[in-house]
C-alpha cells in the first residue's frame, strides 16, 4: 500500500513546520486532513477578522456600514470554511486571496507592527488551497475519485466531527450561492484598497 502512495501513514521525514505549511499529500486521507485544518482555520478567521477588518469604515450610505461589513465578513469567512472542508476550490483561493490582500494591507499601512498570527493563516491557507487543486485533479482520475469517495464517508462520532463532517455537507449547497456574490464584493473591495494605498504612497 505505501509503494502505490495509498497508506494514510505521515511522512516520517515530515517536521512540524513542514506538517503544517507543505504537507505530503499522497491519498484522500492527507487531503481531508489538510481540508479539516483549512475549516478550522477559516472558522476562527470568522470571528477575529471582522471587528479587525472593518474597524474604519466610516462611509454613512444609510446604514451602519461597520456593522453591515462585520456581518458580510463573518458570514463569508463562515460559509467560506463549508467550501473549504467540501473542497471547492473556488472557495479554498477566495480565502486564500482574501486573507493576503487583507494581511497585505495591514502590513503595508502598518510598517511598524509585525504580525506573525497572520502569516500561520496565510501558510495554512495556502496549504489547504494546495490540497483542493490535488483534490480537483484527482476527481478526473477513477482511482483517486474513488478513494476521495471512501473519505467523504468521514466519521460524526464527536462534536467536533460532527462540526467539521455533518455541518459543511448539509450547509455548502445553499451556502455557496451567498458566498460567490460576498468574495466578488469583498476581493473587489480590497483591490480597490490595495490600489488606492498604492497610488497615495
């Protein structure tokens, strides 16, 4: 089994750093394994990033723009983490892009402060968007379509199984369709920003 790549077994010569940000990924299992991390990561992205991403919006347009950008981006965070566990790749490279140009921002119109909480999400995302692209590949090959087939059969023993497995299955079909227009406005937003900094520096 591990001379064809098909035994779930890590990678000996792995190290934590390697582990976490360039995983091997051989089989179902270490892709859903890689997919699990991005949930929980996009899950906790769901609650920190809001509050720090619209703390000045001061645009009146006749709501509270502030809390109308807090809700759009927990919501697209949240919904985004059902994407990622389904292994949509759409939504593994919206989190990804989303979460560098935010970081990207924050680094710029902040020199001084360095943040190392956000360059682990940018590595764990990435990581993760390299797991949907294998993910994407191996659906057009009938030996790996099958193994990812196996996988989705995971396990909904504890709540956090449950969370991860049950919750994103049943959620990602209707979801998905309020997460599309929210990663159009919200990477279009964040373009805008970068180029606005861009051309005032």
């Amino acid at each position: 089994m591990s001379t064809l790549g098909l035994s779930g077994a890590p990678d000996a010569s792995d190290g934590l750093f390697k582990s976490l940000f360039w995983p091997t990924i051989q089989n179902a299992e270490d892709a859903d394994l890689a997919a699990s991390r991005g949930f929980w990561v996009c899950l906790v992205l769901a609650v920190v990033s809001a509050p720090m991403n619209s703390s000045g919006a001061s645009v009146f347009v006749g709501i509270d723009i502030a809390n109308s950008l807090d809700l759009a981006i927990f919501l697209y965070y949240l919904f985004g983490a059902m994407g990622v566990r389904r292994g949509s790749l759409v939504a593994s490279a919206a989190m990804f892009a989303t979460y560098l140009f935010s970081s990207t921002l924050y680094f710029w119109l902040s020199p001084t402060h360095f943040s190392f909480i956000r360059l682990v999400g940018i590595g764990l995302l990435l990581a993760n968007l390299r797991a949907s692209l294998l993910i994407r590949r191996w659906r057009h090959d009938p030996l790996r379509r099958s193994e990812l087939d196996d996988a989705a059969h995971r396990s909904s023993f504890t709540w956090a199984d449950r969370i991860k497995n049950v919750v994103p299955m049943n959620v990602w079909p209707w979801a998905r369709f309020v997460f599309y227009p929210l990663a159009v406005l919200l990477l279009s937003l964040e373009t805008y920003e970068l180029a606005l900094t861009a051309t005032h520096r």
